[in-house]
C-alpha cells in the first residue's frame, strides 16, 4: 500500500529541469491529464532556468496542486533527484525519474509500478529509443540506436524483460534508494550507472521492462553532441576508479579510438601508424552506407559519422579522466 494513503497505483515522479522551456510544459500538461488519482506528486526540481522554463513550472503548479516547483541550487540531475527524495519521497513507496526533454506512452507510471509489483525488484529501468526531428538529430538518433553508436548496450535496445545490471532509470523503490545513500552528486554524467554498481552490489535487483520504453531526443549540434559524449566517458571512467572495476566488453573497442587517432601523428614517421584510425573510420563510414543501401535509411552516411564523433569524444572524455593526478568533478 502506498504511505501516502492513496491508491496503490500513486508515486512520486521527479522531473529535473534545467532550460527545458520547449518540453516542460507539454510533458507536465500530459501528466496531469493522465495521472486522474489526488495522490500523485509531481517535482520539478528546477536548476536556475533562464529560458522560461521556470514560468512555465510554475503556471502549471498554479493549475494542478499535484505539482511542485522545488528549487535545486546544485544544478545537477543527481542533486535533484536526492533534494526531491529527500523531501517528498518517505510519503510513497516508489519514485519515478523522468527527463524534461523525453516523450512517454501512456500508463508508463503505471506499467512500471506493475513491473516492480511483479518481480519485487528494486529499480525498474526501461529501454531508451532516441528519434529526431531534422536532419541532424535523425542521423545521431540512428547512430545512438545503432550496436555502432551504442555497442549493444541493453536499455538502447527493446526488450521482452529481464534483470539487468544497469539501464535507463525509472522507477525506485524509495526505501532502496535511501538504503545506499541515493545518487553520488560529484557525478554529472553516469551517476545512473554508478547508483545501479551499489544497487547491485548491496543485493537489490534491476528488472528492464518489456512492456513500456521512453523515447528520447538527441543533441541538435555536434559540439553539443561531442561535450554530451565526452561528458559520457569522463563519468565512465569516474565510476571505474571509484570502484575499482574493469570497463565492459563492449566499452573496450571505443577506448582505443582517441589514442588511434592521436597516433595518427606518427605516420609521418611510420606509415603503419595511420592503419588503427584508418580502419575504424572506414568501420564507421561503411556501417554508415550499409544503413543507407540495405536498412534504407537515408540520413545513414551521416549517421556514421556521427558515431565517429561520438566515439571520439567518450574514448577522449575517459582518457581525460583516467590519465587526471585526481578525483575530478564532471562538468555538465
């Protein structure tokens, strides 16, 4: 039974915001048509928008007592997440995390508290589907989407559900969450997958749902997909030296673009040092045709060069990190 007192089916959802003036809005709007029972609670942990976003907030907390505006001076997801916890979560069993800029089916809240009731798992997390709206963010959604762009990772992946060590999040257990201490702030990025290594390790089970997903907008630039990138593999490599563990299977291949591309300077003394670049960008272009001629996927050939950029920016943000004298704070 939810603590709140309310129907089973209630929780709280957290939605951090940072400038999101074209998305919060119409995700709040959906919500609160959607969410028809009094014991919903919705915070928006904003971290000093300037754009709008925070008129936006507060317009729709006017309208719908349900929604609560929550300042979060840290400005960091994971701040969030933790103040809004902190403050409103012992009230309910579970909390749901959802993105500003996403896009949900209907019933996700509900299916995902299905999912938990089920399989008595700790953290529900959900398969991510990236889509565009230009040419850009349609090419860097099909490499995101892509084994290329995301080496296979299971919650860039549909799935008919299972348990899992990491994914998207979205949906906690309130009482899991407090029991490892909740989101590590020194963490920018990946501070998902660094909470999931606890979870895990503390005993908690991860189911991935099978029956409900999100879909996600990519970055509309490519400086602002490569920092999104760098920022990427500089949490990847935080969560490595935190807890002494070795980089997955799939993460090994991207480790060594930044330092084949950067031996590429020795070909001008040694003409075999050019051939480890060489033969990923022509992994990359030719994986990027092949989507174009045999998928028919017609923003393919930029899609594959985008997944170098991507490649490039995760392999250098973890070197970057890894090779710091250091502990070192990511910046968003």
């Amino acid at each position: 039974m939810n603590k709140h007192g309310g129907p089973e089916d209630c929780c709280l959802i957290v939605i951090p915001c940072l400038n999101e003036r074209n998305y919060i809005g119409a995700l709040l709007n959906d919500l609160s048509t959607e969410l028809q029972a009094p014991g919903w609670r919705i915070v928006v942990a904003d971290g000093g928008s300037k754009d709008g976003s925070q008129d936006i907030i507060k317009a729709a907390c006017a309208i719908d007592p349900r929604i609560i505006f929550l300042d979060n001076p840290k400005r960091l997801q994971s701040a969030a997440i933790n103040l809004a916890v902190a403050r409103y979560g012992r009230d309910f069993d579970y909390f749901v995390r959802m993105d500003a800029h996403g896009q949900y089916p209907r019933n996700y809240c509900q299916q995902l508290i299905a999912d938990a009731e089920m399989t008595a798992a700790a953290s529900v997390v959900v398969a991510l589907e990236t889509t565009g709206f230009n040419t850009f963010q349609k090419a860097a959604a099909i490499a995101q989407n892509s084994k290329i762009g995301n080496g296979g990772s299971a919650h860039r992946n549909q799935s008919t559900g299972r348990y899992v060590d990491h994914g998207h999040h979205a949906l906690m257990r309130v009482s899991a969450f407090l029991a490892v201490g909740g989101y590590d702030e020194t963490f920018s990025h990946n501070e998902d997958a660094e909470l999931d290594f606890r979870l895990t390790k503390a005993g908690y089970r991860i189911w991935i749902s099978g029956k409900t997903s999100m879909i996600y907008h990519p970055r509309a630039s490519v400086g602002a997909l490569f920092c999104q990138y760098l920022n990427y593999g500089r949490g990847r490599a935080r969560n490595i030296r935190k807890h002494k563990t070795m980089p997955a299977l799939r993460q090994m291949l991207p480790l060594t673009v930044a330092p084949a591309v950067a031996g590429t300077a020795l070909a001008l003394f040694y003409w075999a040092a050019i051939v480890p670049a060489f033969a990923w960008a022509f992994t990359c272009i030719g994986y990027g045709f092949y989507l174009r001629v045999r998928q028919q996927m017609p923003h393919g050939p930029l899609a594959g060069l985008l997944a170098m950029v991507m490649h490039v920016a995760w392999s250098t943000g973890f070197w970057l990190e890894m090779l710091s004298l250091g502990p070192r704070r990511s910046v968003s």
